[in-house]
C-alpha cells in the first residue's frame, strides 16, 4: 500500500474555553487586592462600567447593579460559571444559600422578617458587617526605616558622605540589615573602600541600634556595644552564635573563660537584644494589607457568615450613558462598540455576583465542617480535604482550590487563611482523626508546661497524646515538633538549665 498525502474532514467535539470563561475562573484564585486592581482597570478601559454611590444602596433609575443584574440579551453565546464553574443564565445566580444553614439543634432556624436566619442556622447575608473590626482604626501609618533613617543622615552628614550614606540607606533590608556587599557597592559607585567603611560606620549609629550591620554577629555585637557590655567574654559569645544555638553551653562556658552564673548572665543579656530592629517600623511589605474576606461570628446556637463587603465597590451598567452615546442608533460603528462594552460590563457584574455566591457556598460548607474548631480552638480541628468540600456542595475539587486561594476568615479566634482549615489527618481514640494542627497544638501545649527537672522525650509525648486520644508514632511526633521549631529534650534540657 503506497504512502501518498490525502486531504481528510473530520468532525469532532472538543470543549473551548473562551477568553471570559478563563477570565471568569481566574476571577476566583484572586484575592481582594487584586479584584480592586482588575476592577480599577476595568472601570477606566469601560465607559458604561460604574460604581453605585455608597449612599445610594445601588438603586438607579438608569443602572443595573450586581445584585441585579440585566439579562444576559447582549452576551452572545459565551456561558457564565455554573455551580463555581460555569453558568448558563441568571437562573444560576438565584441560588437561595439560606438552604445552607445549620445550627447545633435542627429546630427552628427560619428566615425572619428580617431577611436574617433564625437562632439556631446560618445567616449568609453579604450586606455590611455591622459587628465586624474597625477597619478605620487600622488606618495608621507608621514612619518607614527608610524615612526614618534619611531623615538622622541629613542631621549626621552633608555632601559627598551624605550621598554614600543615602546609597546605603538605598539598600537597608526591612530587617534593618545592610543587603549589599560593601566592597562590590564601593567599586561600583566608584569610591574607595575606607571612604564607604565611614559612610557605613556613620550609619550604623542611627537609630536603632544595629541598623546596618551586615550578618547577625554584627548587628548583637552593635547592641552590645551602645548598652557598654562588650567585654571580651561578650565578644567571644557573639562570636558563636551558633554554639547558643545548639546549646553547647559547656563549651561556651570554656572558649568565653566564665562559670554558669557569669553564662546565665550573659545569655540573657543577649536575649534582650533585637536580632533584626528594622521591624519594628513600617516597610514596603506592610502595604500589602492582608484584609478577611468573609466574616464568621456566633448567633446564639447558630453562625452568621459574611462576606466583607468593604472589599468590593458595588459594580452597575451606566444605560444613561449608553442613550447618550447614541445606543440603538444608526452608526453602526458607534452601536458595535457600544453593544460590545454593554456586554462585557453585563458579563462583568455577572461573574462578579457568581464568584461571590461561590465564596459564600465554600465558606459556608467550611464552617459546617470545622464547627468544632470554631466553639472550642485548634484542638478540635478536624482532618479536611478540599475534595470532601466539593463533593458536600456539589462542586469540581479545583473550583473549591481556587475559591480557598488568597482568602482570608476572621472569626472570634483570629483572622485564618482558608487553606488553614484543611490539613492531614492523624489518628485518633474516637476513630474520626485528628488534624495535624490539633496534634502539633497539643504538643506546644504539653511542652510549655513541662518543668524545668521534668523534661519530656518524644517516647513520653507518645504516651501523653495517646492519653488525650491522638494515635500517633514517635517519628510523628519528632516530625511535628521540629516543624514547630522545638528543639529536642536534651536541647530544651540545656536551654532550662541555662535559664533560657
């Protein structure tokens, strides 16, 4: 049979994304900065996207908003997200989520006058969290290092020495430690190396103390000296760090040439020093603001689950300004670019509502399943998997990743990354498991309060958290503590007799 080149048709089927449904998706792994930045640009790029006035509830004559919104006539055949993937039309967004409260007693538990859950269910309103922390009170803003330390060198130098210095400053960490190579700073700037040695001493007598230095020694041993206590002994020490870190205490005892007392003096000492002082303003890093996406607190025997609306402007279609530009006219130049903004502005507000109702179904789920965890603390976190979350609220296991991507709860315990509730499990007496958090919680806890004649070895933790009921294998044990950053029982030994 010859090989000759032939033409073929053939029909298949095949699923295509198109670029709003991969938007779409991607709309739910963002976090709540990056939906104000996507939403900012979405706003400048279309004319007929808008913001509801703060005071106006979202109510237009002449607007649609996103907890309305028009009918998907303009959209064309492109489907929105459906059960957190895709959507086929509004019927999608009507989702009543108050079929999702619980409560610790099953009875009662209606929808009042109020719109809210009764005493005993779930109130998943996404309206303002009247109960909810102070935004405005974190609002300050603190002096960054860099400010701060610019400001000392205008004092501390003039001319050629004040620019060498602001060249460092240029290069101060946020830990306060100096992130460049002094030489390799000096050739490049073309300056000899003693003239930036004298720039980089002027430095590092700023405030605080220990800003500029180039490794940890350095930065203690700068402490050490503004306090007066930099004997030999205390240079020596600082000089093996990393013996205190191991707690070789004996043999620090005999390069530092001091009995125990003297050492236990010393080693305080040195714990009262700031191993990285530039934290202790503000850096470029504090902006990026982490803020709680949904809101979780008690409601008598129930939950009121919130999403934090202050995240999110309230998005509608500005139709005056549609009329206005000549909508249904006759240019049908001006009508194709005007159907086109319409239609995505529509999609926009559509996929907005869609991922809201998705984070609200995942949290609310979440919340059902770790109840424990929130009326009684870590201990009684349950082992987790995003596939029994997905399977429990019918949805794809990579939508439930998404939506728990970048998201944050803040409940009476504190503020959580989803992704915290879902953990390993390990296990336990009652043969439900044990969330590897819970285990390493019970394990702080008995550490803590060991005493000082009394050290506990991972074989006695064993035994105390199978008392607890927790199954779990010495080398689990070892695992977990070391994650934590326990040292071993001979290290916590030396580190108490050491007065640590």
């Amino acid at each position: 049979m010859a090989l000759t080149p032939r033409l073929d048709l053939r029909q298949t089927q095949s699923l295509v994304m198109t670029p709003q449904l991969q938007q779409a998706i991607k709309l739910l792994a963002l976090s709540s900065l990056e939906i104000e930045s996507f939403i900012a640009e979405e706003l400048e790029r279309n004319p007929l996207l808008d913001i509801a006035p703060a005071d106006s509830g979202g109510e237009s004559d002449s607007a649609e908003t996103a907890d309305a919104p028009p009918q998907p006539e303009n959209l064309g055949s492109d489907e929105l997200m459906n059960d957190g993937d895709f959507a086929t039309g509004s019927a999608a967004l009507d989702t009543d989520f108050a079929a999702e409260a619980f409560g610790s007693d099953a009875e009662g538990g209606g929808a009042g006058a109020d719109g809210m859950l009764g005493m005993n269910g779930i109130d998943t309103r996404c309206g303002d969290f009247a109960d909810g922390p102070d935004f405005d009170s974190f609002a300050a803003h603190p002096v960054s290092l860099r400010d701060h330390l610019l400001g000392q060198a205008g004092s501390a130098a003039s001319g050629r020495k004040l620019l060498l210095i602001e060249k460092l400053i240029d290069h101060v960490e946020p830990s306060g430690w100096l992130g460049v190579d002094l030489s390799a700073l000096a050739y490049r700037l073309g300056v000899p190396l003693p003239e930036m040695q004298e720039a980089l001493q002027t430095l590092q007598s700023f405030d605080p103390t220990g800003v500029g230095a180039r490794d940890l020694a350095e930065c203690i041993a700068l402490q050490a000296i503004e306090a007066d206590r930099y004997d030999p002994c205390m240079a020596r020490l600082i000089d093996n760090l990393d013996l205190v870190a191991r707690g070789s205490f004996d043999q620090l005892m005999r390069l530092c040439r001091v009995d125990e007392e003297d050492m236990r003096d010393m080693l305080s000492e040195l714990r009262s020093y700031d191993p990285k002082p530039g934290l202790r303003f503000d850096s470029a890093d504090a902006a990026i603001a982490v803020t709680p996406d949904i809101f979780v607190t008690a409601q008598g025997k129930g939950w009121a689950i919130e999403l934090n609306s202050a995240n999110l402007p309230r998005l509608l279609v500005n139709r005056s300004y549609y009329l206005e530009m000549g909508g249904g006219g006759s240019n049908k130049a001006t009508n194709a670019w005007l159907n086109e903004a319409l239609a995505d502005a529509n999609w926009l507000i559509k996929a907005m509502d869609q991922r809201q109702r998705t984070i609200m179904k995942v949290a609310t789920e979440l919340v059902k399943q770790q109840e424990a965890f929130f009326r009684e603390g870590v201990s009684r976190l349950k082992p987790l998997t995003l596939r029994q979350v997905a399977e429990a609220i019918d949805m794809h296991e990579s939508t439930v990743s998404r939506v728990t991507s970048n998201k944050y709860l803040h409940c009476s315990r504190g503020l959580f990354d989803l992704k915290y509730f879902f953990s390993s499990g390990v296990g336990s007496a009652d043969g439900d498991g044990a969330s590897a958090e819970a285990v390493k919680a019970a394990i702080k806890a008995l550490i803590d309060a060991e005493a000082a004649n009394d050290i506990l070895s991972d074989d006695t933790l064993v035994d105390l958290l199978k008392a607890k009921g927790f199954d779990i294998a010495r080398r689990t044990v070892a695992k977990y503590r070391e994650a934590m950053g326990i040292g071993s029982s001979v290290q916590r030994r030396r580190a108490k007799k050491m007065g640590r």
